[in-house]
DNA sequence: CGATGCTTTGACGAACTTCAACGCGGGTGG
DNA sequence: CCACCCGCGTTGAAGTTCGTCAAAGCATCG
C-alpha cells in the first residue's frame, strides 16, 4: 500500500512513513537496503517544515550534523569564492543527497538555498555512521553516493575545462531532462527554478551568453524558450552537441 | 624502531612493515587510528613493484577491485572526453588516495598514470568495507578522505569556472607549493613533474598560453623557471595572483 | 650528431566578456 | 483594476583574453 504518491505531503512531515514510502526510493540513499534496514534508517531520518524559495538550508561555516536529501523541489549549492563572489556549485532534485563534502571540516563549505519551495529529509550524520557500521549495505550505499558525486564533479571539470559556451549549455539541459526523466517527469518540457544568473555562475560564463545560446537553440528549432519554461524540440541534437569534439592540443 | 625513512624502498615492498613506518601516516589514510586498528589496516594493504614514468596503474573500465595510496613519485589521473580527448582530472602526490570515483560503477572512470617512477600501496576495497565496518575510525576517516575530495574538486571547479589563465596558474603552483610543504619539502623549490601540456589540460587552458603566463610570471619576478624546474620567488604575491577578484556579474 | 619531442615565442582571429540600453512581466500600491 | 516600478532577461556594439597556426629553440636519446 501506498500512501505518499509525491514527497510534498507536508502533513506527513515527522510520520512514521518514510523512506519504504517515498518515490524516491530507487534514487536516494536507500538503494538496494531490505526492508529492516530501512526501517532502521527510518528511524534517524527527520522531516523538517518545508523551505520557502530563498531560503537557505544552512550557510557557509554551519556546523555540520547532518546531510540532507531533496525530497520535493530543488536546491541550489554555491560557495564564495576568496574574491567575495559565488561559485554556483550544484543544483540539487529530488533524491538527491547534499552536505557530503562538509564532512571533512565539521562545517559546511557552501551554502544551500531552495530554489522553489522545497522539502527535505535530515540525515543526523553520526547517526548515519552507526548505522552504517551496523548495515553493510547503507554504508557502501553511502560511499556509492560519494562516488558518484565524484564522478559528476570531474564531468563538470570536463565542461568546464574544455567547452565551449553552447557545449556547456547543452549539457546542462541534457543533465535536467535526464535527471526530470529518471524522476517521472517530461524529459523534453520542464521549468527551469534556477535563474538565468544561476545558470551562467554555474556552467562559468556570462549571464549574457546564456540568454544568447538559448535565442541561437531557439533559431536552430532545438527548443523553444519562454522564461523558465523550457520545451525540447531536438533532444538528439542537443546531445550531439553537448558530446561534441572540441579542437585540443592532440 | 624505523626501518623505512620514505616510502620508496623498493627491497621492503610485501613485507609486513607498512602505515605505521611510514612517514606519510598523518596524511593517508590511516589518520587518527590507534595502533592495533592499524595493524588491522597493514594487513590488508598490499604493495606492488614501483610503476615506471608513463606506467599505468590501470586504464579507463578497468573492473574495479581496490583504492591506492601513492606511497612515492606522482600520479596523473585523467579521463577521455565523449569526443576523444582527455581531461587531466588531478596529480597525486605521496600519502593522496585514488580510486574512490570508481567505487560506484565497479570500473574505473578515468586512467592512472605514473609521471615519475611511483610506488604505491594498494588497498582491496571489498576488504577495506568489511574492515570498515569494525573500525569506526577507519570509516570515518575514509569518509573525511572523500568529502575532501569533494571539496577540493569544488576548488577547481571555481578555478575553471571563474579565473583567469594567470588565476589558475598561480593557484595550481600555490597548491603544489603546499602539497610538497606538508610532506616535508621546499615550499618554494620544486620538480615539475607533469608536462606543460598536462598542466593546460588540467586548468583548461592551451599549451601556449601555459608557457606564456610562465614567461609573464618570470619577467615579473614571481618565480624562476628552468623547463621543469620551479623556484618561488614571491610566494605571497602569487597567493594574491590566486586569490584575485574576477569581474562577476553581481 | 641528427632526430624527436617538448617548450617557447609571435601574429592573427574567434569566442566570450563587458558595457549599455531596452523589453517584458509580476507584484505593489493607489 | 490599472499604472508604475523593479528585477530579470534579451539584444547590440566594442573590447579583451585566449586559442590557433606557424616556426624556431633546446634538451634528451638513440
């Protein structure tokens, strides 16, 4: 039986009901547990009153106690640079962990804010670490997760690193609509949260040039822009170019 | 007793002696473990021979079976774009983990390659879970490991995403510049051991340009350059370079 | 000692940033 | 309910940084 359809029901925040409940379930920390590990994860987790958009999580130099999954709506990682400016560092969905990289220094290096309302699951972090010397599985679910991360930061390094501003663009838009899709959304039709500013701090290019790549896509008949909204029209294409060679040394 | 002053003594390679003689014990792995979870620790860790400059440690989709520490030498790690190129993905220096980015899809993401004669420590991952388990400190600080990497991949993130070539040259040599420090070398005096074009891969940049903001950095007196020879002369300024304000737009 | 690979330097052009102005839409207050 | 205002997004023109192409210098190695 299912009660929770989505995991915005407000009023289920601190029920019992939660991870065996949650559509989330194949995207978030619990995959591969049984059911008693789940239950036993459970039991740490806590719900707490959804967040407003532009409100922030927790900021830069906050004590780290727990990471936090996305269970509805979307958050927005950034860390200042020295310079006293952003680095946009992630944007985060639904079952998408974030605080794991404030591990190391006991407080958070970056700073979170939802992007629309957003609900989120605690995950009290010394909690997490007994529990995961009690159940193999959540820990090498854990440092799956970690891995993984790992792994799609050095695929931002690569865009960064290496693209050009459409390349970069495209890839961002391939990301959501993969990312919407795995969640049971539209894969071609979605809303943008993030700003235009966001967009640009993020893929390190100017807000400009974000809004330019979007009008040349929309005369390429690649999509159709309208604000946030953003509507797919050659999915295939936009991977084409988001894959595509860029001139290097060798 | 100490029978290994550094890590590089090939003759010791699979003999029991292990992380507590070697000197890189307070940067690896085993940092705030006692004495009998390190013994535990040892003997799981095995040693190969010493990789020969331009030796593989193992190559994009290799099955993944352990994580390595780099004992002595550096390690170059990098990762074939979709296009097919490559993406230097970070430098590994003595007491610096890698692996962990394979951990989630059971093969290795990226290849590893010796860029000087490199002795390491391999450390078999399904054993190194199980011991895990027992030893919270273990798995603490393989977390702790982790969530630095995280971080420092956040780091360059914000290099590539938001500095200038001088920017990123000079936070690269300042980040070396620690490395070498805290294992117990000049600060200001130090062996290149990756190539021009390694160093423009990684930070983004053309060969050329690599050369030329080295030629800029030399005729201002920040440094001395003799082909892979480096010698600080400004080490402040060059954090200043670093550190420097980039035109954003807020 | 020539060959090869790595590095450096110069000239040119392209891509992107910057600066500036304008349009649009949503929210607020009259 | 409408008008105004403000923030966000778009578009154009000029300027800058960096990549590209080409060629030459310089160590290493057979």
């Amino acid at each position: 039986m299912v009660y929770a359809v989505n995991g915005d029901i407000v009023g289920l925040e601190q029920a019992g009901a939660a991870c065996r409940e949650c559509n989330l379930f194949q995207l978030c920390l619990p995959v591969g547990m049984g059911s008693d590990e789940l239950e036993e994860l459970d039991s740490i987790i806590k719900r707490r009153r959804p967040l407003k958009r532009g409100e922030h999580l927790f900021h830069v130099g906050t004590p780290f106690h727990a990471i936090y999954a996305v269970r509805s709506g979307s958050i927005r990682t950034y860390a200042p640079t020295e310079d006293g400016h952003e680095q946009v560092t992630g944007f985060r969905l639904p079952g998408e962990l974030l605080g794991l990289e404030a591990i190391h220094l006991k407080q958070h290096p970056c700073a979170a804010m939802a992007m629309e309302t957003t609900s989120l699951c605690e995950i009290p972090f010394e909690r997490l670490e007994e529990l995961c010397l009690r159940l193999p599985g959540l820990q090498h679910q854990l440092l799956t997760v970690m891995s993984k991360e790992l792994l799609q930061d050095q695929s931002l390094l690569m865009l960064l690193g290496k693209k050009s501003a459409e390349e970069r663009l495209a890839a961002l838009l391939l990301s959501l609509s993969e990312r919407y899709q795995r969640r049971g959304f539209s894969p071609t039709d979605f809303h943008l949260s993030m700003s235009r500013n966001d967009i640009g701090n993020y893929l390190g290019m100017a807000v400009e040039t974000v809004s330019r790549v979007f009008s040349r896509f929309q005369e390429d008949a690649l999509l159709i822009v309208q604000r946030k909204h953003i509507c797919i029209l050659n999915l295939p294409q936009l991977a084409v170019i988001a894959s595509r060679r860029v001139s290097d040394t060798e």
